[in-house]
C-alpha cells in the first residue's frame, strides 16, 4: 500500500491511527480536509488531528469507516456500541458527519 493511499488521524493523546483513505473520505469532515484546494497540512501530509477527540472514540470512529465501507450495500448487520461511550461518539460523529 502507498503512502497517498492512506491516512493517518491523530487523537488528542498524540496516538496515531494510519487508515486507508478511502475508509476516512465516509467522514465528509476528512474528505473536505484531504480535498480541498491550497496548501493545507492536511492535504500535504495526509494526516488529521483531531485535539478533541479522545484515542477510545477515534479508534470506534475508524472502526465505523470501515464497517460503513464494507456495509454500504445495505446488509442488514449492527455495529455495536458501546453505552458507556455513547455520548462521546455521538458527538465526534456529529463534527466528522458521519
């Protein structure tokens, strides 16, 4: 796999999660980030930080792009969470619209 075709999103801990960038463009937020015209950090380095969002939450975030990436075709199939995280993930999935 090559470096362009990947992403790699930082929680607020500083831990790094390297995803396939087609996993992170289910997020419009990434998407926006990684395509947008000019020179921003984001799109030069492939990378995303998000100071918000704790390392639990954006690992279940990761986990939901590629659940949403292998679901899309309609598959009736839960993804489970958690309760006690609940809040927290709705709210990060709120700003990465998805």
């Amino acid at each position: 796999m090559r470096k362009e075709d990947t992403v790699k999103l930082i929680s607020s801990e500083g831990f790094e999660f390297v995803i396939d960038k087609e996993a992170a463009m289910v997020s419009q937020t990434i998407r926006n980030m990684l395509t947008s015209p000019g020179s921003f950090a984001e799109t030069q380095h492939g990378e995303v930080r998000f100071p918000e969002i704790s390392t639990t939450i954006l690992e279940k975030i990761c986990k939901y792009f590629y659940w949403s990436l292998q679901y899309a075709s309609g598959k009736e199939t839960d993804f489970h969470i958690e309760p006690e995280i609940s809040l927290e993930l709705m709210m990060a999935a709120n700003y990465l619209h998805t």
